[in-house]
C-alpha cells in the first residue's frame, strides 16, 4: 500500500458498532474480493472489498474477518485468517501480513493462518444459530460476476442448512454513512491530493491538447502524493463530449473556444473523493458560457445549504430541481409553458439536468447510506448539479464534497479547490 499506515482504533471501533447490532449467538463472515482474471496469466489490479477494509483495515487478498459476539470462548469473538506466507511468495509477490502484523493492522488479537478456518467455522456454527451474509444490496450494483462472498454463502446454505440467516448490509448502510473523525481525515487527504491534480491541469491545459493528456497529468500526481490513482474511471470531457454523462474515452482534441468537463477524483487509503470542474481550454470563459456556469454555480451552492440533519433525500432532490427551473428560464432555456405543461414524473428540468444532485461517498464513491431516512451529521455527500445543452455542443457540472454537521453549513472537503469563474481564468491566464 502506498498510503501510510490507519491506526487500529478506527477499525476496533467499526467492529464494536456493527456487533452492537448483530442478533444474539449470531456470527457474522467478511470475504476478501477475487483477483479477477484478464486473460492468459493476467489479472485486475487487486481492490480490497471495502466492508472487510472497514472493520479490520486489511488491505490483502485471501483474508477472512470472523465476529462471533457470544462465543463461549473470549479469544473466539474476533478472528482474522490471512493467507499463510512462505519464501517462495515473499520472493515472487513480496512481503504478506504476518499474524504480528494482522493484529497491528485490525486490533485483533487472534489472527490465524486461512487454512484453519473451516475448521475453526465449524466449531464456532455448532455455537451458533444465525449467520450474517455479506449480500451486495447498494441501490446502483449491478454486479453479474460471481464472487468470494457468493461462493462463501452458497457453501454455508449447503452445509449449515439448519441455521438461520441475516444480512450484514442493513447494518453496514447504517454504519458506514456515518463517518468517524479519522475516516473525513482520510477523505481530505484524498480531496487534496485531487486539488493538487487539479492545480496542475489548470497550469497544462492549452489549445491543442489531448483530453488524455490531462487525464495523464491527474495520474501523475495522484500517484506522486500516495494515491494508488483514480477512485473511479476518470470523465475529461471537451466540447461536445461533456453532453454524455459517463464519457470515459478521454480520446479527443480539446479545441480554443471550448469547454472541458473534468470529473475526477484520488483514492487515498481506499477512500475516494470525487470533484468535477468546468475550465475554458483556451483559460477565458465566453459570456454565454460564463452565465450557464454561475447558474450551476448558484444551484450547487443553494443545494449545498439544504444538507442538513432531517433532510430527507428525495426532498431534497425536488427542492434542487426547483431551483434549477429557475435557472434555466433565466438562461431562456426553458419557458413558462414548458414549466405549465411538464409531466411530473419526468419534470421539465430534467431536459437539461437529468441525474441526481447528490449521494453518499466514502470508501465507495457511491457510496453506502440510507436514503429513505433523514440525514445524519457526519454523512458525506457530493454536490453535483449540472447543465447539458448540446444545441450549444457545451455542458457544465460542477462538484464538490461536504459533510453534514451538526449545526450550521456543511464543511466543504473541496473548499481550497478553485471553482469561481475568475480565479478559473486567473490562474490559466497567469501560465498561458
């Protein structure tokens, strides 16, 4: 891992408010992901599955995390299994967590090698009488592989068929929306490894350049400040390309008299940020682009005082698109009849501004969270509203991350990054 080490206390913590919520003689099983195959001998990039990263810290393939509340045997109710290292792996793979090292990393004490634990798993189920599955539930999976933990439950069916079964996922929606004081230092840490690339591109960007190259320029500094990279695919939209929502290509010329559409985001730590910004390619906005971009500009900072504890998030979304009417009959993109006519479930806003305004970030950039229940301090969301005009081969969005308090405004992760339409121009014109 390229980030520095996570203290305990952060993973000691997570274990204690999920167990608080597991039923009586209940145990609960946590699954490394899969190196996923490519082809021949190659492989994906290994991503720890963020529920065992969050209630251990354990960032290595082949683990498992084992609670048990009520075992009989207190040394039995927290238990770690990682992969057992020998020579030949430290030479090809490099250095693997020992059982020393385990403990560090998590705070648990008993940490075992892999290969005892069905055998510890069996012992531990005749103790037992529910079993916590680690189902995938998140309202956007769309997940079509099968995985560790699928393979995990459909063994445990075959075999343990007389026990009852629970889901971990309620529990861990709940709980990792709500972020602890050292997970929104990691987040800053990401957001501000994002300034960084952002600063940078704002001083590269010219007439003539490749969208790829600035996505290479984001790369380069992302991984010189201990991101293992982007948190998501990256989106360097120019012109008219910024109208497609997901644009991934990254394979155009950015033209003078253009805009670029930068949604991108670092990883640190596996927490993810996620920022979009809207810049001139040529550092000077026209006056037509100027006034869509304070429109959005307005939006996002009207939507971002409604994050609030008690804010519900389909309100909220309804209020957001209010606003944005008002934006858009101002920029006579829409009018008065549009707005009278409008179906309701498809509101005439939505022409130019289709998707959500917000939603959970943390160790997923979309990340876990209630959303049918009001809003709670120390959830993170993004704020993201945009306008997509493709009669006028531009859109705008711009995007930053807040945390919900207590009292007040949300604090702003993205604070420090530049998003005024003067100090865009200002600090490209300064490098041109």
């Amino acid at each position: 891992m390229k980030y520095d080490p996570i203290k305990s206390s952060l993973f000691v913590k997570n274990r204690k408010k999920f167990m608080a919520q597991m039923k009586p003689k209940s145990i609960a099983v946590f699954n490394s992901n899969d190196i996923y195959p490519i082809s021949a001998d190659s492989t994906m990039p290994f991503q720890q599955h963020r529920d065992i990263f969050y209630l251990s810290g354990v960032d290595q393939e082949e683990s498992i995390l084992l609670l048990f509340p009520d075992a009989i045997n207190k040394e039995q109710r927290e238990v770690l299994f990682v992969r057992e290292t020998n020579d030949h792996i430290a030479v090809w793979e490099g250095e693997k967590l020992s059982k020393e090292q385990g403990t560090r990393v998590s705070g648990i004490q008993n940490v075992q090698w892999l290969g005892n634990f069905d055998k510890l798993f069996f012992e531990l189920m005749t103790e037992a009488d529910t079993i916590y599955f680690n189902t995938n539930e998140h309202y956007r999976q769309s997940v079509e592989t099968q995985t560790r933990e699928d393979r995990f439950i459909l063994k445990c069916k075959e075999k343990f068929p007389a026990h009852s079964w629970a889901k971990s996922n309620p529990i861990l929606q709940e709980i990792r929306a709500v972020k602890e004081p050292e997970e929104i230092a990691l987040m800053q840490q990401a957001c501000n490894i994002t300034e960084k690339g952002f600063r940078r591109i704002l001083g590269f960007t010219k007439p003539g350049v490749w969208e790829y190259e600035i996505e290479a320029e984001f790369l380069h500094e992302f991984i010189r400040n201990r991101s293992k990279g982007f948190a998501y695919t990256p989106i360097v939209a120019s012109g008219n390309n910024a109208n497609v929502l997901h644009y991934v290509v990254n394979n155009q010329q950015c033209m003078s008299g253009d805009l670029i559409l930068l949604d991108v985001g670092a990883e640190y730590a596996n927490y993810s940020s996620d920022m979009t910004r809207t810049i001139p390619v040529n550092g000077k906005f026209s006056k037509r682009q100027r006034e869509v971009y304070e429109a959005v500009l307005r939006v996002k900072n009207e939507a971002t005082r409604m994050l609030v504890p008690g804010t519900l998030w389909a309100e909220y979304h309804k209020e957001v698109g209010k606003i944005m009417t008002s934006e858009l009959l101002g920029l006579g993109l829409l009018d008065k009849a549009d707005v009278a006519n409008e179906n309701k479930d498809w509101p005439a806003y939505k022409k130019y501004f289709m998707h959500g305004t917000s939603h959970h970030i943390g160790l997923d950039t979309h990340d876990y969270g209630p959303l049918k229940t009001p809003m709670k301090a120390n959830m993170v969301f993004t704020v993201e509203p945009g306008i997509y005009i493709p009669a006028e081969k531009f859109g705008i969005r711009l995007e930053d991350d807040v945390i919900i308090q207590q009292k007040g405004e949300p604090f702003n992760l993205m604070k420090n990054i530049p998003i005024e339409a003067d100090e865009i121009e200002n600090l490209m014109q300064n490098t041109l």
